[in-house]
C-alpha cells in the first residue's frame, strides 16, 4: 500500500528495521519497526536510535511501531526511557491480533447497505471516514489513497450506508497468505452502533470468499480492541506508536 501511494517510496529491510515510508500527508503509510525477536536492551536502544535519524530526515511526519512481544524482557521496560533519550513520544497504543476465523456468513446489520469502493467518489468518502475518525485533516486521507486502482480494484474495501449516506468502512488485503484487515473507522457521530463491527465482517467476508483464504490479521487501536474478538480475533501482541517530538 505504500508502493501504491509512490513507487519511489523508501521501502527498505534494514538490520532490525523495516522501512515502509510514503513520506506522504498519510501517517500510517509513513512507518518504520523493528524486527528483531526478544532483542535485548542494548540492541533495541540502538535501533530507536537509528530508527529516529531515519525519520529525521523525512519531511513527513510518521510512527515508529513497536511490537512489545519482540522485545526482550529488560527492553520492554525501559522502552519508553529508550524512546526519550532517541528524542520521541509516545503516540498511542494498539493491540496486534489475529484468527483462523474464515469464512464468515454473510454480515448483516438492521441500520445498514454495504457498497464496495469502486469509484474515486466511494473512496474519496473511505478515506474522509479514515481522516475523521483519527483525528487528521481530510486531505491526509485523501493524499493516502485518493484516487488509487489497488483500492478500487484489488483491496476489498467496503462503506456502510445509513439512509444512503456513508458512516463506517472497513478493508481486507491478502498479504503473506491470510487477509489483512486495514483502515476500519466509523464517523465519530455513528460510533457505539455495531457500524465498525458489521462493516469488518463484510470486508472479511468477501475477502475470504474471494481468496479462499481462512486466516486474519490486523492492528486495533484501543477504541477497536474490544470489537475484534466478537469476530473471533485473538490478541497476539501490544503494541505501541512513537512520533518524533515536535
């Protein structure tokens, strides 16, 4: 997806980092992580380090992630020492999960039609649901996936309509042989209604009936933490997001 927004992206597996930067108004497609397993203190301190100096040099801003399950014990404690010293903050956390749920039955929801994203118009109001929900300006999203043929095409990505209008989204992706779930948000105004839940299903179901594939994955931010196990996620891993310090 990074690829997709510029071909020229920095996509680059470094000793212990993985690059994944669009350098574009979109945070989420401007990322670095770490990939070493059960690093120790010592050697995930270099990394944040290296890790910041590469994002130094962007001009756009975006998110170290960090998989606390890949840290070593002593790392994981002083993690956010670390972070400081690198000159960084913490952003907000996630839950990394993942399940052999599919296939799914066809989701259904009193309140709402699904439409999948075919037109520049469908995911020009995906990528408004997206920017709304965590809090950036509507042309950050719209500078992420605006006007994309992977969107339209190959990502089953799907709006929820209420009375026609569009309130929830939600996407799947195959990626390393299972699904991927991406970019679910409901209008701030919608939220607490099953929307996001709902909308989750019908990318996952026809993601699944499209690939045949019968395992998921994804990153759930705090709000969407509580959801994902009614579908049958399991949490696998806490994670955690860091910006450079302003």
């Amino acid at each position: 997806m990074v690829l997709d927004r510029d071909p020229h992206a920095d996509v680059r597996d470094l000793p212990g980092i993985a690059v994944r930067w669009a350098d574009c108004e979109f945070a989420f497609w401007n990322c670095l992580t770490l990939t070493e397993v059960h690093a120790d203190a010592r050697l995930v301190e270099q990394r944040v380090q290296q890790a910041a100096e590469i994002m130094r040099q962007k001009s756009r801003p975006g998110f170290l992630w960090i998989f606390d399950d890949l840290l070593g014990e002593e790392a994981r404690t002083t993690l956010g020492a670390m972070t400081e010293r690198a000159g960084l903050e913490y952003a907000f956390s996630g839950t990394g999960m993942a399940g052999d749920l599919l296939p799914l039955p066809e989701p259904v929801h009193p309140e709402l039609t699904f439409a999948r994203v075919t037109t520049d118009e469908q995911l020009e109001a995906y990528a408004d649901l997206n920017s709304r929900a965590y809090g950036f300006p509507l042309e950050a999203g719209r500078d992420g996936i605006g006007g994309s043929e992977l969107w339209k095409k190959e990502v089953h990505a799907y709006l929820g309509m209420r009375d026609g209008l569009p309130v929830t989204c939600a996407a799947t992706m195959e990626a390393a042989g299972r699904l991927f779930v991406v970019l679910v948000a409901t209008a701030p105004e919608w939220e607490r209604r099953g929307y996001g839940e709902a909308v989750t299903r019908k990318a996952l179901h026809e993601g699944g009936r499209a690939t045949g594939l019968t395992r998921a994955t994804l990153h759930a931010t705090a709000a969407g933490t509580p959801v994902y196990p009614r579908i049958g996620f399991v949490p696998n891993t806490p994670m955690r997001f860091f910006a450079l310090k302003e």
